[in-house]
C-alpha cells in the first residue's frame, strides 16, 4: 500500500540553524500539506500547497518558512532559522482530487532545537 | 479553531464497541464529517467521513444525524490496538486544511 515517508526521523538542530525537512507524497497525488504538533498539543496546520504554489497557510508559517517540490517526487519545507519553539512533530501529508479529504500523513520528523 | 466539541476521554472493554460522540453544530451545507485517529505520536490516520447519510468501512461506522449537527464514530469491536486519540473534523473538501481539535483520547481496556 502506497505511503508518505519523511526524512529525517528525528532532526536535532542548534538554534539559528536552517533544517530541511522532506517528504516523499504519494505518487499520484495532487494537494501536499505540513503540519506540526508540540508536544503534548493540538495537530497544527501550517501550509498546503497545489498546483506548485501555496494554496494557503497559517499565521505560524511566517517568513522563516518555506515550502517547496524540487521535482516529481520530493516536497521539501525549509526552516531558515531555527527558534527553540519551532520544537515539534512535523508532519507531512497528501491527498488526491479523486477523494474528498482524506489526507494521508507521513510518520513525522521530530525537530529538536537546542 | 476545531468546529467540533468532542468528550475529552472515553473508556471501552476490548471486543465491545466503541462509540465516540461529536457536536458540530454549525456545519456548513458543503462540509463532510471526517474522522482521524492519532495513535501515540504517529501520524494521524484517516479512519472514515460522510456527508449525511450513515458510511460503512472496514475499519468502523459513522452516523450522523438527520439534522447534521452531531455524529457518532463507532468501532464495532474494539481491540487494545484503537487505543489512540480520535478527531472529528469538518471540512468542506478536497484541498483543504484539516483543523484538529484535542480530540477523544479512547483507552480500550481488557
């Protein structure tokens, strides 16, 4: 069965560091997604992109962040400088147009700022 | 914010069902009731959605009401393996972010 992977599993970072974290989506797949979850909070969106552009983000998705698909297969999201509050699960997710919206999530990178 | 208001917590015995409650009492006439589940700190997974009428999956029920303001998530026979946390999320379709409240937190019991 068709799944998202994300690498790393777990990134650990010193504060001011830019991370990059990946995701490979499922192939046929049209909507990508990040989301994050501190520990112990809510599942938080952050972005989805369509269509190679941002479709919409959160208020947390700030200057410090970008998104982007290198290619056919990886969808990347870029932390150009690391606070100690952007400790969290990071999740990543794809959906189809061909579904409603069931969205498929990655198994998550845990990012440690220090 | 979560549009949905969902109990804190349940217990269920192992091999009973399980059912999980939602109020959403200010859906829209184009949004589905979807369900996801977050065991530990994996992922969350899709389990089943609907948009009125009662939906059917191998992995569980889902009953809304005629009046669209609630629903109820059932898993048939719960095994120690559901214990996770279950999020009721409306969302008007494809494309869009999913908005996660606290959810349920469901510990099956044996």
């Amino acid at each position: 069965e068709p799944e998202v992977t994300q690498t790393p599993s777990h990134q650990v970072t010193q504060m001011g560091q830019e991370v990059i974290l990946r995701c490979v989506p499922i192939s046929n797949h049209l909507y990508f997604y990040w989301y994050r979850q501190i520990l112990g909070q809510k599942v938080e969106f952050l972005v989805s992109f369509y269509n190679n552009e941002i479709s919409e983000k959160s208020e947390i998705f700030d200057d410090q962040f970008s998104v982007e698909r290198p290619d056919g297969s990886n969808f990347t999201l870029k932390i150009r400088s690391t606070k100690l509050e952007d400790s969290a699960m990071y999740f990543c997710a794809s959906g189809t147009s061909f579904t409603y919206n069931e969205q498929f999530f990655g198994p998550g990178t845990r990012l440690t700022v220090l | 914010d979560a549009k949905t208001t969902q109990p804190p917590s349940m217990d269920c015995a192992e091999g009973r069902a399980a059912n999980l409650p939602c109020n959403h009492s200010t859906i829209s006439g184009n949004e589905y009731v979807y369900w996801y589940r977050q065991i530990h700190s994996q992922g969350p997974q899709y389990i089943i959605h609907g948009l009125k009428n009662n939906e059917t999956n191998e992995m569980a029920s889902l009953i809304i009401t005629e009046d669209r303001k609630s629903s109820t998530l059932i898993l048939p026979h719960a095994t120690l393996r559901d214990t996770a946390v279950y999020y009721c999320i409306v969302s008007a379709g494809y494309g869009n972010k999913l908005v996660f409240g606290a959810g349920t937190i469901l510990r099956v019991k044996s």
